[in-house]
C-alpha cells in the first residue's frame, strides 16, 4: 500500500531531477534573460506593443523546432524544413492573391501539401533505404526551385485580410499564432508521451532492433515521423504567412538552423528515442531572446549565428562526453550479464526513453 510519505518522497525526487534538468536550466535561462532584457529597455520590453511582437515571431521557431525534433526522434535528420515552410507559405500566398482562393481553402491546401511532401519524403527513404540526409537534402534543392518558380523576385502581399488579422490579432497581449503554436506542442506531447504510436515512434528510434523484435515496424515509424513533420512545417507556414507583411522567395532560408538548434539545446539526442516537447520551446524562446538583444543593442546578425552554432555544438559535445561517462561507469560496476532469455520467451516489450527535459 503506498503511504503519503512514499507519495511524498516520489514527489521530492521528481522535483530534485527536474532541478537538474536541461528543462530547468533552460526556464532559468529565459526568465533571467527577459528580466535582463527588460531592464536594458527601461521597461519598454515589458510593454503591450513589444509583447505582442516578441511572442508572435516565436510562433515558426516553436513549429520549426517540434518539426526536426519529430524527425529526429526516429534518428533521422529533415534539411528540408527551411525549403518546405517556405514553399507552403508562398503557394498559400499565391493561391490566395493570384487565384482568388478563399483564405481557408488556401490554408487547408498548403498544410495538406506539406504535409503529402513529409509522407513522400518518408516513403521514399523507406522504399529506397537512401540515408534520410540525403533524401531531404534532394527534397530542399527541388523545393527551394519550386518556391522561385512560385514567386520569382517579387514579394506577394496582397492576401487574405481574415489571415492578416489572424496574425495580428492578440488577445490580453498574447497572438493567437503564439498560442496555435503552444497548442501544436501539447498535441504533440500528448501523442509521444501518452499516446500507443508515440512511444512506438519513440521506441524505433530508441533501439530498432528490439523494436523488430517486438512487432514495432521501424519503417512506418519513419514514414510517421516525417508526415508529422511535414504537418509541423505546414502549421509553421501559416504563422508565418500570418505575421508577415508578405512572402517571397527569402522565406524558410533562415529556418534551417533554428530547427535543429531548438531541439538540440532543448536535450534531443541526435542518435533517436528521445523527445524534449518543453525543452524545445524554452530553446525557442531562447534563441527568440538573443535575437531580441541584438535588436536591442544594434549587434551584428552574423553574431547571432555564430552564437547559436556555438551553443548548439557545445550541447553535441558535452552531450557525448556525457553518454561516455556514464558508458565508462557502467562497465566499471562489473555487473555480471543476465542470463540469455528462453527460446520460447516472448520478447519484451520496448520502453523508450522519452527524455529527461521534455
């Protein structure tokens, strides 16, 4: 029977390991950097109008960051990110100012685009067995055509009003695309934490061959895995052709490392089977800050790059330095192996490990 002092005591060291956390380094992260922000502003940080314009361009970084996390869950890699949510955002903005199309009708078209080229890209890694590096690689260079042949140089502006208001529009000082952005997050924390397909994705990346073992068929995961992506990168097309004053062929060019940087700093291992929903947007929020600081005192661009890359390679290395340690601590306990299961034994089932920050 568990007593309230065992229920206690569980409490006590949930707390203790989320203290130790990325998670909880990263929450300290933003909320001192926002306070330090603010206080730089004389305050003017912490108002209605910059509120509003900070959280609504954090809403792609979200999507874009979940989008290359659910691929890499599975130990894949998706370079076409940046090339798809720019394509998706400028065929919904052609459809919409060249064609007429109503703005829902648009919007449905491009995420189901999206969405169809991520199932595309999965069954063609599949079929194929072609490294999933290159098969995106491939998919960008065709996309980032495709988004010129769209568009060409010039800018579409003239879309939908009912979409430009859904960009601007913030209740309490919160844009609605921020909070589309938070309620894809849960979503998609509920299906990898809670939900039969999630762990089963999450257990393919984990250790492929114990999934075989165990009925997990690790080449629907990675179809699955790239269709969510792909539905990820469209729902990241509509924020974007939300919020800014129009499309062109420049959008998605930037997207490529924040996608990778967000779950990566947010604790996603590259090798596959974990997942970091939380750590992800606190990595997104983040790097949303740095970009605000060097608004905020003129910096560089090209710093804000090479400080993203640097954090993000700093978390590789010490992420394997890590793995390596404990490695070394486990075969120094000279545990003496378990005994081989029975011929007639039924393989057990998979738990993946789902991360320690997510």
């Amino acid at each position: 029977m568990i007593t309230i002092r065992d229920r206690g005591a569980g409490g006590v060291a949930v707390l203790r390991r989320f203290s130790r956390s990325t998670t909880m380094t990263l929450l300290c992260v933003v909320v001192i950097g926002y306070l330090a922000l603010g206080v730089a502003s004389s305050g003017s940080f912490f108002e209605g109008p910059s509120v509003r314009t900070f959280l609504r361009y954090l809403a792609t970084p979200i999507l874009i960051g979940l989008a290359q996390m659910v691929a890499l869950c599975v130990g894949q890699l998706n370079l076409a990110v940046g090339a798809l949510g720019g394509f998706t955002a400028c065929l919904m903005g052609v459809l919409m100012a060249d064609q007429g199309v109503p703005a829902v009708v648009a919007v449905a078209a491009g995420v189901l685009t999206a969405t169809a080229v991520g199932l595309a890209t999965g069954l063609f890694i599949v079929a194929t067995k072609i490294n999933g590096f290159i098969v995106t690689l491939g998919t960008m260079t065709i996309l980032q055509g495709a988004q010129y042949w769209l568009v060409g140089t010039r800018t579409v502006d003239g879309y939908s009003a009912g979409l430009r208001d859904l960009g601007a529009a913030a209740p309490l000082n919160i844009p609605l695309v921020f909070l589309t952005a938070l309620a894809a997050a849960a979503l998609l924390a509920a299906f990898l934490y809670r939900g039969t397909a999630g762990r089963r994705l999450l257990a393919a990346g984990g250790n492929p061959l114990a999934a075989r073992l165990s009925g997990i068929s690790t080449d629907r995961q990675i179809v699955l895995a790239h269709t969510l992506s792909g539905l990820l990168i469209g729902v990241a097309a509509l924020t974007a052709t939300a919020s800014l004053p129009g499309v062109n062929r420049s959008v998605g060019g930037d997207w490529l490392l924040p996608s990778f940087a967000a779950p990566i700093i947010g604790g996603v291992a590259l090798t596959g089977g974990s997942v970091a929903v939380l750590g992800t947007v606190l990595a997104a929020f983040v790097m949303r800050l740095i970009d605000a600081a060097r608004a905020q005192f003129s910096l560089d661009p090209s710093w804000v790059n090479f400080l993203i890359g640097l954090v993000v390679l700093g978390t590789v290395i010490g992420g394997r330095i890590h793995q390596t340690h404990l490695g070394k601590r486990g075969g120094s306990h000279g545990r003496v192996p378990p005994a081989p299961p029975r011929s007639d034994a039924r393989p057990a089932a998979v738990l993946p490990h789902t991360g320690g920050s997510g």
